[in-house]
C-alpha cells in the first residue's frame, strides 16, 4: 500500500523534478523497500538512456561541405539591391504614399476640368469680348467683336455656359456697349468730356429730360371687310 | 559590389559597397557558428543526416535572404533556430505521410540507410519513434534543450517561451518519453 503511494513520485524523482520534502520522503522509503529500489533504479537508468539518447540525436555534426553548399546557394540568389528604406517604416509607407498622391492628382485634374475659367487664365481670355486699349487709355469693345456670349444650352455652348457670366471686371475698367459705327463718335465724345472740353452736364441738358415720355399711338384704321367679294382660295389662285 | 540595407537596433542604416563586404563577412561568420545548431535542430527532428543537410541549406539560405529583416542581431541564433525547427517539421510531416502511404507495413523506416541500422542501437530507434510521436510543442523544447546542453534560459530564448513554460514542458517530454519506453526498462534491455 505505502508502495502504490510513491508510485508516482517516483517517475518525478527520477526526473529530477520532485520537491525537495516528497524527495526526502521518498528516499526515506526506498532506504527499507528494495522493490521500489529496483524500480526507482530502473526508472533512473531509463531517464538517462532518454536524456542520452535525446542529446546523441542531435550531436551529430555537419558535414564539412554543408557551409561551401549554403555559400553556392547564396551566391546563385544574391540578394538584389535594396534601396535604404527597404525594411524600415518608410519602406512600408512609400507605396500606400505614392497611391494616395496618385489618387490626389487625378482628383485634382477631374476637378480642374469642372471648375471655371478664372480671368487672366488663358480660357478666361478666350471667352472675353477683345478689347482695345484707346489712346488716353480707356477700354472699349471692340466693335468688329461680337462677344462670345452664348445663349445657354446652345450646342456651342452648352459645354461651359457659365464662364462669361463669372467674369468680374474692375470698376476702373467698366465697358461701354456702344452701336455699331458710333464707336469713334463715342470715344471722341468720351475724351472731350474727360478733357472737360465738354460739359457734360449741358450736354445732357441737351438731350432734354430723362423722364419717360408716353408713347403717343395713333389708333389702327382697319378697312371694313368686303364678303361680298371672292373667296379667299379663288384669290390666291392668281 | 551590390549593396545591402540592414537595418541595426532599430534604425536604418545604408551601406556603401565596402560595407556591404562587412555584412557578407558577418553573415559569413554567423554561418559558421550557426549552421551547426541549424543542422542540429533539423537532425532532432529528422534523424536522418541527408534530410538535415538539406533542411540546413534551406534555413541558413533563408536567413540569408531576410538577414536585413532582423533588427536585433542578438536574437539571430533563435531566429535561425525556429526557421529550422519550422522547416525542419515541415520536411518531417510531408516524409511520413510519404512513408505511410508507400511501406505503411514497414518495421523500420525506410529513410535510413543499411549502414545506420548497422550503428543505431534498439533503444535510439525506439526513442526516436518516440520523440516523433510528441506534440511538437514538446518536441521543440526538448530538442533545444539538448542541442549544446542548453539550459532552461537558453531554450527558452531560442524558443521564445517563457522559462516556466519551458521548464514544465520539458519535465512533460521527458516523461512521456519514460512512460511511452517504460516497456524497455521492465524487458531489463537498459540494465
């Protein structure tokens, strides 16, 4: 019976891995039962057999031309160039860096295409009636130019309609729409009245009041209507 | 001369051709010292020398390739010795299901040569049947352990297990080994 209770420690204690008090009392026991000797000695022998046999497995060494092999085998795949971010942090952000400003710049370019001509650009200047510079430098149109000012949704048109309307000009640079063939006219009559060779205020004093003057329609005079006379298809016949 | 980034403790270092002759003269070196444990591992999991040669060649071939990858230069003998144990169990696994299918009533292996049945004794076959029948996990640890009479912190560096890990496992291999030969013993063949 006391024999069945150290049946377990002594697989441990051959092991080496019993506590040192079931240890002590283990060896206690063994010192007066000569069975659990024998087998606490086969125990022992078999751990060291193992232990030996574990290590001789392993104990071999290498044959000589193993490192000459590995050395034939490195050179035939050298590692290729790397460059110096390779293996760092940056080595990993680079491509998701170059995809995102790939992304960037296509959305900039598909924007770009959708956002209107600004003035001084050179699509803005495309679409701006032409202009001339006078010789006491006023602008005015010129009048041999009709302004690209497309009806919206014209087949011309319809690609940018809004670029002219989002032109913004200076106050100092404000146009007159002048009549066809008034335009030295104008220009003369400009210059007399910045030069105050003119009075301007006479000059629309002149031109009488600005109040609206009701227009005076003399009424239709419609001859009476002949039914008697031949029908309208016979008529047109002739 | 091609050049190489190896990266150092952390940081990034780029090498000139002249360095790049340090670095192959390092891993020279770090071949010398470490193909032993790389053929060592795979011997304790293969138990045939042409096997572990190859598997050797492989692992040391490997860390060649990704030696820049390894930032802690210290840890390159544990490193080397998992990419062993790893390929090393690969090459185990894929060999005796090949066994197993073409000489399943074989009563020795058939990878071991006349000669090696001549040296090994009874007692080794029988002990690497049974190693081979371990979990690996126990397996690794008690390789490790005795490869180079490494103690319980070396395997567990080698490993990356924590000592007390290693300990129980270790002490868990060596008795299963003990109960699976236990049939030796009573047969007094060990006496």
């Amino acid at each position: 019976m006391a024999c069945e209770r150290y049946k377990v420690s002594l697989a441990d204690a051959a092991l080496g891995e019993l506590e040192p008090a079931p240890e002590a009392e283990l060896r206690a026991h063994l010192e007066n039962c000569a069975a659990c000797r024998a087998a606490f000695d086969a125990e022992r022998r078999l751990v060291a057999a193992i232990d030996w046999g574990v290590a001789a497995s392993v104990a071999a060494e290498p044959s000589p031309e193993l490192a000459a092999r590995v050395r034939q085998r490195i050179e035939a795949v050298r590692v290729p160039a790397r460059p110096w971010f390779a293996g760092s942090w940056i080595g990993r952000w680079v491509p998701a860096a170059a995809g995102a400003l790939v992304v960037l710049a296509l959305v900039t370019m598909w924007l770009a295409r959708r956002e209107p001509a600004r003035p001084g650009t050179p699509e803005s200047a495309k679409n701006v009636p032409s202009q001339h510079h006078s010789q006491s430098g006023a602008r005015v149109p010129d009048e041999s130019v009709t302004p690209r000012v497309r009806p919206v949704g014209s087949a011309a048109g319809s690609r940018r309609p809004h670029i002219v309307r989002k032109v913004v000009l200076k106050a100092a640079e404000a146009e007159v729409l002048v009549p066809p063939g008034q335009r030295e006219a104008i220009l003369q009559l400009y210059e007399a009245v910045r030069s105050r060779r003119a009075d301007a205020a006479s000059l629309l004093a002149k031109r009488g009041s600005l109040e609206p003057v009701a227009l005076k329609i003399a009424p239709l005079e419609v001859a009476a209507l002949d039914l008697d006379s031949k029908p309208l298809e016979a008529a047109s016949d002739h | 001369m091609q050049e190489l980034a190896i990266c150092c403790t952390g940081s990034v270092v780029k090498l000139d051709a002249e360095s790049t002759s340090d670095i192959d003269r390092e891993f020279e070196q770090r071949l010398a010292d470490c193909s032993t444990l790389a053929f060592r591992v795979a011997m304790g999991v293969l138990h045939n020398r042409e096997d572990a040669e190859d598997v050797a060649q492989e692992t040391l071939l490997r860390a060649y390739k990704n030696f820049y990858r390894l930032r802690e230069r210290e840890r390159f003998r544990a490193w080397l010795a998992r990419i062993a144990w790893r390929l090393a169990v690969d090459r185990w696994r894929a060999t005796a299901r090949r066994e197993r299918r073409e000489v399943a009533a074989a009563e020795t292996p058939p990878s071991l040569t006349v000669e090696e049945l001549a040296t090994r004794s009874e007692f080794q076959q029988h002990l690497e049947r049974a190693m081979d029948e371990l979990p690996e996990k126990l397996r690794l640890v008690l390789i490790l352990a005795a490869i180079e009479g490494h103690n319980l912190r070396e395997v567990a560096r080698l490993a990356g297990l924590p000592q007390g890990t290693v300990k129980s496992r270790l002490h868990l291999a060596r008795k299963q080994l003990a109960e699976k030969l236990k049939w030796l013993a009573r047969d007094t063949k060990l006496a």
